[in-house]
C-alpha cells in the first residue's frame, strides 16, 4: 500500500516527501540520524527544505533538462526491518 507519492520539483518538497517517508516509518528525528550516523540537526535541515550547493545543482540541472523525480513512500510491511544504514547510497 502506498502512503504517498508525487513529483518532486524543488529542495522543499524533496524535504516534505523525506519527512513524511520518516514520519510513515515511524521514526523521530533523532533515531533517523543515529541510523544515518548524523545528528539531529542535520535532518531537520533537510525534512526543512534548507538550500544547500549540491542540492541547488540538482534541481537546477534537472530544469534544464527537463528530468523529473517521482517519489512514492510505502507503508512499511510488517515482515521487513528498514535499517536505514544498509541502503545503498547511489
């Protein structure tokens, strides 16, 4: 089941579907950050959409050339562990 799923046209929304991804899995932000290895403060800048230079270069690149991101966020199955650690990070 899908909790929610979009376009994402700017560093805002990217931020809006993360947090609402965090929230649906039932984390607060400090426990996604010692998962991440990061602190607190760190995902609260970006669940708030706050510019950074890569993030500015993505979306700029991605105007340019007409890519569009879409996210979709599921309901966490009652059968998996997400540990966000693991993930491949691209």
């Amino acid at each position: 089941m899908v909790a929610a799923r979009g376009e994402v046209k700017s560093i805002e929304a990217l931020g809006h579907m993360l947090q609402r991804g965090r929230l649906v899995s039932g984390l607060t932000q400090r426990q996604l950050a010692g998962k991440l290895e990061t602190d607190q403060k760190y995902v609260w800048a970006v669940e708030s959409g706050k510019n950074t230079i890569i993030l500015e270069c993505i979306f700029a690149i991605m105007r340019e050339t007409g890519v569009r991101m879409y996210m979709k966020i599921d309901f966490p199955s009652d059968d998996s562990v997400a540990d966000v650690k693991d993930e491949p990070r691209g």
